[in-house]
C-alpha cells in the first residue's frame, strides 16, 4: 500500500498515512480538525533486494546464448572456407 505525506494546517503535524492510490485524505486524526490535511509531495520508497548470490538477469542469458552461437559460427565458417558451394 503507497505510503503518503500529509501537513496539517490546524495542528502543523507532519503525518505518514498509508492509503490506496483512489484515496484522499482531509481529517486530521491527531487534532481531529476537518478538512485540514495538505497532501504533501514526498519522494518514492524503493526497496532493493540484496542476495549474496548472483543473479543472472535476462540480458546477461541472451549474452552468454549470443557468445556462444557467435564461436559456433566462427568454428562453421572456417570449415566452410575454400570449400565449393554445389547446389544439387
């Protein structure tokens, strides 16, 4: 659930209220004045994972599957060198 700043005009608290996105808070709950809250601007929470294992990433599997099929075109071309094509 999105964590939102809140000041109240009556009281000047600072309130964090956790409330869904559609919600709009106007009651302050510590001085229990009406239509005194002022949703204030606060920067978002990101939380990082940290894991001690590494972890590969989508882009890291296509690299490794790049490298390897570019060795294995490598290997074919140089068989191929100074060969003749037949098309029948």
């Amino acid at each position: 659930m999105p964590r939102y700043c809140y000041y109240c005009t009556n009281c000047d608290e600072e309130l964090t209220i956790f409330h869904r996105i559609n919600e709009v808070m106007v009651d302050c709950k510590k001085c229990d004045s009406k239509q005194t809250l002022k949703k204030m601007l606060s920067k978002p929470l990101i939380v990082k994972n940290k894991s001690n294992k590494k972890e590969q990433i989508t882009g890291d599997l296509t690299q490794e599957y790049i490298e390897s099929n570019r060795e294995i075109l490598q290997t074919q071309k140089k068989e191929l060198k100074g060969k003749e094509y037949d098309p029948s």
